[in-house]
C-alpha cells in the first residue's frame, strides 16, 4: 500500500524576539496575566518589509534539506497561511521560485490555524493517487503586523514563524495513517480580520476602527476548541483502530497551554508525551504544528516507528485531526 511518509522536518524564526515585558510598553496588559491566561512568555517577530515567504522558504528548504533531497526532486509545494505576502499571487509561488523549483505547481491554502491539517490531508491524497511523488508542505504565518495593540486580547497571543515537511510516495506501514477535516462557518466571527477581501475594502475609517485587524471572541472560541479537540482526536484514533496509551507523542495545534492541557487531561496522555513550545513562540497558527514537530524532532523527541498524533482548531471554524506512524 502507498502511504505518503514524512522523509524531512525544517522550521524557522525571525530572530526577533518580544517578551511579554516588551508588550507591556506596547499595551494595556502584563507579564503575569498573559503567562498565567496563555502560558506565553515571549514570540518571535518579523523585521518591517519580511512575509511570510520570507518565514516558510528557509524552512522549506531546511525539509528538504534534511530529507536528502534537493528542490529539483519535489514535485508540489503547498502553503497554509492566513496571511500571505499579497493577497495575489500566492506566497506558494513565491517560495517556489525562491527554492530554485522551476515550473512545478504551488499553491496556497487558507484553514487559519488548521491550516497545517488540512494541507497534511491535500499532499497525502495527491501522493496516495500517484499524481505526485515528493510533496513540501510549509505553514507559516506573519501575524504579528495583523494585531492592534489596542485589542490586548488578541495583540499578545500570536507569534511569527514557519514550519514546514516533506512527504514523498512510499510502500509499507509508516506515514500518514489518518487525516479528519471539519469546518463550521456559522462560526466565522468567532476569529476573523475583517477587512481586506472583497466584502470589505480597507479605507481610511476602518483603518482607524482596526477592521483590518484580528478581531476574537476568546472565551466562545475556547470553549469550542476544547469540545472539538477531543472530539478530534476520539476519530482520529478511531479510525486508526487505536487507543490513547497507542500515542507516543500528542503535537496539537498551540493556542493556549490551558486549551492543550485541558485536551490532554481528557485524553488521560502525561505531559512528557505532548509537545508544547507555545510559551517560547505564541500562536503561530498555520506554522504551529509543523514548528512543533520539527523543533521536536530536532531535540531526538520522534523515533521511528513512534505513534504522532496531531490535531487543530482555528478560525473558519476549522479543525482536523491525524495519525502518523513515524
Ligand atoms: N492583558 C490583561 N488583561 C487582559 C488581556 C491582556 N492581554 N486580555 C484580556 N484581558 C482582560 C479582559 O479585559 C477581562 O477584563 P475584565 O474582567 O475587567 O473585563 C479579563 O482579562 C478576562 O478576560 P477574558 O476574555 O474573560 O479572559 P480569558 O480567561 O477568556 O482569557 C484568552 C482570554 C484570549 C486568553 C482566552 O479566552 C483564550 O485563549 N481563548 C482562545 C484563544 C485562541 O485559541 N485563539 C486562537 C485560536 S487558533
């Protein structure tokens, strides 16, 4: 049987850093309540004139790199992001041309923070029909120039940074097993920047209202989150005919250490088996869990033949649920 298994593990960090003790100069807000209501202590944060390409291509290149190939032998690349470098073309597109990939497809894919789910379930249906061989997968996201430092809420959450794998056609029992998908649109304002697409332009008064910003309401979107966590992951292991003592390591999407802890609580998973770097990077949402998984691997944290079980919740809403055996 064809599985697309993952062959390579890259990440990258502006070199920017803000602590929550910068914040506290920027907004109305404190160390202590955002460690306490977030588990944040600090994100990283790209210079003015940086995209996001300019987060996701050295990570792309760090998977391919890893995985002992060069951009010549890919054959896709997918980017999830919220926040591309233009609204067109696709930074897709541009990373490709940055990698040296010649003419092969690219393309963006917007699922907010599940972003990374739902491209894992894109490039592993491309590669288990055969259309392609070797598929890059980079989530990154450049939030940071997206949050108003008077919505304190949401200015102290997110963080600038990109993950990226790589996914290439191969016979036997390792890789992905498993990938869930929902959405619930009805739940659109839950998270969301208003304006910028087509329904609403930005103009000078909006600029001035902070509609083209991150807009949340934090206490709906963590209830449901939690709820659609675990109800993720129940499926996904369902699916994978497995139980929760069969994971070795939980790589959730990282929104909150509250929501994480809560989910893996449920789970009954200790917490040497879930990965968590949200309080050195915030949320980075498309490039959360790619960020997660590679930092992690880097650390000797994934070995072969180890059980991964990743899951996400974000705007849209969105959330989805994997099983990868390594
Ligand atoms: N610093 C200080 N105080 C803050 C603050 C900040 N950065 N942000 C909010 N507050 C204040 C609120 O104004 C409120 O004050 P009040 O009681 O005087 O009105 C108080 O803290 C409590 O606010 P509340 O919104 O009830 O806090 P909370 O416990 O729900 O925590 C979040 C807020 C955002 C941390 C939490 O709701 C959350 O993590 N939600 C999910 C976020 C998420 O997952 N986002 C991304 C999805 S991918």
């Amino acid at each position: 049987m064809i599985r697309s298994r993952i062959i390579g593990t890259g990440h990258f960090l502006p070199e920017r850093v803000l602590t929550n003790k910068d914040l506290e100069s920027l907004c109305d807000t404190t160390d202590e309540w955002i460690r306490q209501r977030t588990g944040i202590e600090q994100r990283h944060a790209a210079k003015p004139g940086e995209g996001t390409s300019d987060l996701c291509t050295p990570a792309a290149r760090m998977a391919i790199e890893s995985a002992g190939l060069t951009p010549a032998d890919v054959d896709l690349l997918i980017c999830a992001t919220t926040t591309p470098d233009y609204i067109f073309p696709a930074t897709a597109c541009v990373i490709a041309d940055s990698l040296g990939m010649g003419t092969k497809p690219a393309f963006d894919l917007n699922a907010a923070c599940s972003g990374f789910m739902y491209g894992l379930a894109t490039a592993d249906a491309f590669v288990r029909s055969g259309a392609y061989k070797t598929v890059v997968l980079t989530g990154g996201e450049l939030a940071t120039n997206r949050v108003s430092f008077r919505k304190r809420d949401t200015a102290v959450l997110f963080g600038d940074g990109a993950g990226a794998v790589v996914l290439r056609a191969e016979e036997g029992d390792r890789g992905v097993l498993t990938t869930h998908l929902w959405s619930d649109g009805s739940g659109r304002e839950v998270l969301w920047l208003p304006a910028g697409g087509s329904k609403i332009p930005v103009t000078a008064q909006n600029v001035d209202d902070d509609i083209n910003t991150i807009h949340m309401k934090g206490k709906d979107l963590f209830r449901r989150a939690v709820i659609e966590f675990t109800n993720a992951v129940n499926v996904a292991l369902e699916a994978a005919g497995m139980t929760f003592s069969d994971i070795d390591l939980f790589i959730p999407h990282q929104a909150n250490i509250r929501i994480i802890e809560s989910v893996a609580e449920r789970m009954g998973l200790p917490t040497e088996k879930c990965v968590v770097n949200i309080q050195k990077v915030g949320n980075c949402t498309a490039g959360s869990i790619p960020l997660a998984l590679s930092q992690a691997r880097d650390e000797g944290r994934v070995k072969d033949g180890q059980v991964l079980l990743l899951a996400s919740f974000g705007a849209g809403l969105t959330w989805g649920s994997a099983v990868v055996r390594w």
